[in-house]
C-alpha cells in the first residue's frame, strides 16, 4: 500500500515538472482588473465624448452623489464600482 502511494506521488511530481517546464504555461499571467479607471474609460462606458463627459456629466450632482475622483500623478481616477453604481442607477 506505501508503495502504491509512493508511485502516486511520484507521477504527480513528474506531471508538476512538466507544467513548470512549459513555457506556456510561464508566459501566461493572470492580471488583475483595474478599480481604477481614467476619465476616457468613463466616457466610453457612458457613450459620450471625452468633453461631453468633462461639460455635463462630472461635475453633475447625480454624478457626484454615487462617484468620488482621485487625482493621482496628474491624471484624474474614478473607481470603477461607483461608475458601475452610477451607470445602473441611470
């Protein structure tokens, strides 16, 4: 019975080394979903220009009310769940 169980992991050892040995396998990355998008991202999910956005939508009271903008590195950041809180409540 320890035998058997020593074979088991050793083919599970091999099968381990040959995922690790593929370079697929490396080369694929899981990346994570930004929480933070720009005000173009904004725009295109509203479907509106950029300046449509910047004229009549951000600075609205709705829109204040469900989003908070971060300013970080000179660009202006929403999160994206309070956009997506905004879009469904339209």
């Amino acid at each position: 019975m320890n035998k058997d169980i020593l074979k088991l992991l050793r083919d599970i050892k091999k099968d381990l080394d040959i995922i690790a040995d593929n370079k697929e396998f490396k080369t694929k990355s899981i990346q994570p979903e930004p929480f933070l998008i720009t005000r173009k991202e904004v725009a295109t999910k509203l479907r509106c220009s950029v300046d449509n956005f910047d004229r009549r939508i951000r600075y609205s009271r709705d829109f204040k009310d469900y989003v908070s903008e971060k300013n970080i590195g000179g660009k202006i950041l929403f999160f994206k769940s309070q956009i997506d809180d905004y879009i469904e409540n339209l």
